[in-house]
C-alpha cells in the first residue's frame, strides 16, 4: 500500500487559472455543437429569394377558393394555381385579396374551346383554339382578382411558357348596310298578238304606268286593238274595236341585268261595234278576262329595260251578240298572247 501524501493548499492564484481554463472549455464544446439539417430545396429557396414575411390569411392557397372543370388534356385546377402562385410572386409582400371563383373549359365542337369564370358576382367568357392558353388566361384573372394592382402583362410561367408577341389586330372597315328599296315610277309600251282572242289574229297598242318598289310592281295598262270587220251575212256586218283596260301586279327574281316576273292581269274589256242588221243594237259591249303572264326583263341601262312576256288569257265573262234572234259567232275566247316592250324606270 502506498502510503498518501497530503496535498498542499492550492493558491489563489492557480485556483482562478483553473477555472478560467474550464470555461473555455465549455464554450468551445457550445461553439462546435452540429446545426439542424436543412433540405436542399429550402436551402437554395433561401438563398435565391430575399426575405419576407406573408401573413398567413393573405397567401394565395389561403385566399383562393377555385372550383376548377376541364377536359382531360386541359390545364387541371392545380396548374391554374400553381400560375396564380407564379404571378403573384411577381409582387412579394402584398396582401391579398379573398375571392371565391368557379371556372370550366369546355369544347366547342369546330370552334376550339370556351372559358367561362364567374367570380365577384360576374361572369366572364372566352373562346380560343388552345385549351392551354385559355387555362393561363383564367390564371390571369384570377390573379388580377387577388391583386389588382399586378400588372396585367405578366405570363403564368416564363421559363415553360413563351411570351406571346402583342400583335394589333386589324381594325375591319364597316360594312355599308344595303339601302332600303326606293320607290320609283314605271312607263311602259308594247306591242301584243293575242290569237284567237276573235276569229281573227288581234294585233293591239298596250301603254302602262305604275309603280315598282324593290321586286314588286303594280301597273295600269290600256290597250287598243284594230278594227276588225265580220261579214255575218244576210246583209248584216259587224265592225269592232276592241279596247282593254288592265290591273297588273307582278314580282320579280332578278340577277343583274336580268330579271324573271310573274304577272297576273285582270282586264276589263271595251269593245266599240258598229254593226248593221244586229238585234238588238249595242254599241258597247263589256268583257272581262284574267291573263297570268311570265316576263324576262334584261336591263339596258339604268333606267331602261327591254321586256318579253307570253301567256294565256282565259275570258270570264264573254260578250255577244245577236242576229234575228241567234247569237252571232262572234265571242271573246280563249287566247294565246306575246308581248315585247320598253320600260322606263323615273
């Protein structure tokens, strides 16, 4: 056993060098504690974007509400928010605004795609070929609802997404409305053969006057035929002039400088006769026929046009005579006529 030596009392002196050296020591196992992991991603997010603090209620996620419809090769609800995001980070630091929004895109069968986003009450609508830019559009608005005062320029994603170029759209002349049709006068004459109105071929004189507002036309028309003689026989001879007095409204289809009308003519027939042996003696007799035409028309000017028109005409009420008793065969049958005329537009 090895016998113990009493120690000396410790001075003062090397008492406090002692614990001097202590302490250091202790700070320098503090000073080389190891620091708490940080991820790769935060890390470099700290290091790239200046500090600053967001209150929580303001953030994007939190102050957006988005109910988001698309078809299936559209941009989804979490793309549309991940633009907002990319937006909005354009403007660090700024509070946001609360705004509840429902969008869809649907397709629009040979038109591309339609956006409608109603937000604040409102409703908003637009049409485009691409799904996908119509799904940055509705990024757009819904960040501008968040942030008014964010520029308006700014694209969802400048690193995936080119900047389209701003290109002024071509501003269409106007279009001149088409002119109400005028109203305007219409003279006309021709020249007419009507076979079989009388026993014998019937040439006449036919002037008319009237009125034409777009492809509708009604006219006046007078007529007057030849004197026409009839030997009837046991001394008795007959001598007529007829004349006509006609209504004639008409439409027309038209393909400049041509034009195809229908007419309807309903005539009042005056025939003056001067007869002898006749019983009894008229001087005046009345007729009454309907004559439906077809006209082509083919314009020479402005003002004038050459016309050229056939149909029958169909007797209603016949005029006659009577000799001794018999009727005469002399009556107003039914007739096939031919006209070609003038026209003057005023």
């Amino acid at each position: 056993m090895l016998p113990v030596t009493p120690c000396a009392p410790m001075s003062p002196v090397r008492r406090r060098a002692r614990l001097q050296l202590v302490l250091a020591v202790l700070m320098l196992l503090m000073a080389l504690k190891p620091a708490r992991a940080v991820a790769p991603e935060t890390a470099r997010d700290a290091a790239s974007e200046p500090a600053r603090t967001v209150a929580p209620e303001t953030a994007p996620d939190a102050s957006l509400s988005l109910d988001w419809s698309a078809p299936p090769n559209c941009p989804s609800r979490d793309a549309v928010r991940a633009d907002v995001r990319g937006l909005l980070s354009a403007r660090p630091g700024t509070r946001h605004r609360t705004a509840v929004v429902r969008a869809s895109i649907r397709a629009i069968q040979g038109e591309g795609f339609e956006l409608v986003l109603h937000a604040e009450g409102g409703e908003r609508i637009i049409t485009g070929k691409s799904c996908e830019r119509l799904g940055q559009a509705a990024a757009l608005l819904v960040a501008l609802l968040l942030d008014p005062s964010l520029d308006s320029a700014a694209a969802p994603d400048a690193s995936s997404a080119p900047q389209p170029k701003s290109v002024p759209l071509p501003i269409p002349s106007p279009v001149p409305l088409p002119a109400a049709p005028q109203l305007r006068g219409v003279a006309s004459s021709a020249l007419r053969l009507e076979h079989h109105a009388w026993p014998a071929l019937e040439p006449s004189g036919v002037l008319g006057l009237g009125l034409e507002r777009g492809p509708w036309r009604l006219l006046g028309r007078l007529g007057v035929g030849t004197r026409q003689h009839f030997e009837l026989g046991q001394g008795a001879e007959l001598a007529l002039l007829p004349t006509s007095l006609g209504l004639e409204p008409s439409y027309a289809l038209r393909s400049r400088p041509w034009g195809l009308y229908g007419v309807v003519t309903l005539e009042l027939g005056l025939t003056f006769a001067r007869s002898r042996g006749l019983s009894p003696t008229k001087q005046t007799e009345l007729s009454l026929q309907v004559a439906p035409q077809l006209r082509v028309t083919r314009e020479l000017s402005e003002r004038l046009r050459l016309g050229l028109a056939a149909g029958p005409g169909l007797p209603l009420w016949r005029p006659r005579w009577v000799i001794e008793g018999r009727a005469a065969p002399i009556a107003l049958g039914t007739s096939l006529r031919a006209e070609l005329g003038l026209e003057l537009l005023f």
